[in-house]
C-alpha cells in the first residue's frame, strides 16, 4: 500500500489505473470506514481511500480541533483491508490558499436536517468531496463509496454528481452496527460509559418512529408530527438533547405525502441528537 501527501503523487500513483473506487474519510477508521473500503475493492481497478479532516464543513462550535488524528492507526488497518493507495493530504496542500471557490447545493436539500441544524456543512462536504474527486479521478471515471449513514450526505453528493454530469458511480455502503445495534461512528470514540450504554437509544428510537410510521398508513400526514414529538420526548427524557427525528420521503428528504405513504419503500425515518457533548446521528429505511 503507497501512502501519498501531494495531489501529484496520487496522480502518479494512479496514472495507470481506468477505474479507480475511491473512499473518502476523514480518519479515526472503524470497521464502518472498512466494509466501504470492501465494497470499494470490488468496484475498480485500484482502491484509493483519502484521509482528510476538513475545516470547510464544522462549524466554529464544532469538534474540528478535538477531531481525532490517527493516520498512523488508520494506516495500518487499511493496509490490512486491502487499500492500495491512502491519500492523506495537509490542509496547505489541499487548501493552498483560501478556498474562495465552493460548491452550494440546493438550499431544498441542503438547508434542512443537517444542514439545518450544522449551517454551511453540505457546502463544505461537497467542495472537499468535488476537489478530491478532482484528484482520484481527474476528469476520467470511476467509483466512489459513501456511507448510508450519512444518508443526507450521500443525496447531496449523488446530487451533485448528477447535476455537475461527473462520469463517477456513487455507491451506497450499508450502516455497519454495533452488537448493541448503534451506528459505528467515529464520533461513538468521544462516549463515556455510561453515555456509550445509552447512545443505542437513538437507534432504538428511530425503529420505533418507523413502526409506528408503517402501521399508521395513510393516517401517516395527519399523525406524522405528533409521533415524531413524542419520539423526540421520549430521548429528551432520557437525558438526550434531540435535534430531529423525522419521517420524510426517501427521495428527497421532504415530507412525505399521504400517496408517498402508501407505496411501500418511499420514506425513510432519520434523527440527530446529543448525548452529553456529543452528537449522534442514525437513519432506518422502512
Ligand atoms: O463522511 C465523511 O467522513 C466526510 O463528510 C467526507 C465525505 C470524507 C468529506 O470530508
């Protein structure tokens, strides 16, 4: 596995691959960032993985400064994994200079949920994401994998390789889950005890929601925000401090219609919330 730091250097080291499956991670790998890279395996003809923690999508609260830098670790168990090439670029290699250019994506997808309530993040996620894409792929095509995880993340990145008519297959990786059944998250690390026992409730939650949402059929419009209130109550007692949790059409993050209802696999239930000082984020497909 070659480890490289300048955008030159991946170049080279990819000048004689057609398809490359690239990952993009910002590091602190778990095993969710190493069942992508699997995926990615058998998607192209070299495995390429970026390691990056970008300033451009935290916000000034946020944990960029905290944000756990491991590449040494993460090196290591994508050599294991089977990346070929890891990308690990400086933030003055990537950001020469201030990224005056940005992608905005559409405020419809962009400004709601995450985007909401973390401003600014999606036009982060997608500058990085189309600049890195810029260095695995140059202007020749390939695959890229991205975690379900992120679900709003994953639409905003298909958006905009639609809209750009970038020649890259976006892949979805599933969720990969504790035994307990939380989400893998890099940001589960920041847990103490106590709070990793409980975070399993976001997760748990969210299923109920789901239930809840199926068995309501076409009574789903009228009683939607009632059950998403209780459902956040319901974390809220528990000590959790709970951003959203919601039903909303899969396609596009919107409020499903009552003819969305009642077609089997077009919503999707998603929720963010914070226990202690940390923020979790989990979604189900019913
Ligand atoms: O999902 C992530 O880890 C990041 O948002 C990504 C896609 C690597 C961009 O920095």
């Amino acid at each position: 596995m070659q480890v490289v730091h300048t955008i030159a250097d991946l170049r080279s080291a990819l000048a004689a691959h057609r398809s490359p499956a690239f990952v993009p991670t910002m590091g602190n790998l778990h095993s969710g960032h190493l069942a992508l890279v699997q995926d990615a395996r058998r998607l192209g003809d070299v495995t390429v993985a970026s390691i990056f923690v970008n300033r451009l999508q935290f916000g000034p609260n946020e944990d960029f400064d905290t944000y756990p830098r491991t590449l040494a670790a993460d090196c290591e168990q994508l050599k294991a994994a089977g990346c070929d090439v890891v990308f690990a670029p400086s933030e003055k290699e990537l950001y020469p200079e201030p990224q005056g250019f940005t992608v905005q994506p559409p405020t419809e997808l962009a400004n709601i949920l995450e985007g909401h309530f973390r401003p600014g993040f999606f036009s982060g996620v997608s500058t990085v994401v189309l600049k890195l894409f810029h260095c695995v792929f140059g202007s020749g095509p390939g695959t890229a994998v991205f975690g379900q995880k992120d679900y709003q993340q994953l639409m905003v990145i298909r958006r905009m390789v639609s809209q750009f008519a970038m020649p890259i297959q976006i892949v979805a990786g599933p969720t990969q889950r504790a035994a307990d059944g939380l989400a893998l998250s890099s940001r589960n690390g920041y847990l103490s005890e106590a709070e990793r026992a409980e975070a399993v409730h976001l997760s748990m939650t969210l299923r109920g929601l789901a239930r809840e949402a199926l068995a309501a059929a076409d009574a789903l419009p009228q009683q939607r925000e009632a059950m998403e209130h209780r459902a956040m109550s319901a974390l809220a007692q528990r000590g959790w401090k709970p951003d959203y949790l919601t039903v909303r059409r899969r396609a596009d993050l919107q409020t499903p219609t009552l003819e969305d209802t009642r077609q089997a696999n077009r919503l999707v239930v998603l929720g963010a919330a914070r226990l202690g000082g940390t923020r979790l984020i989990d979604n189900w497909e019913i």
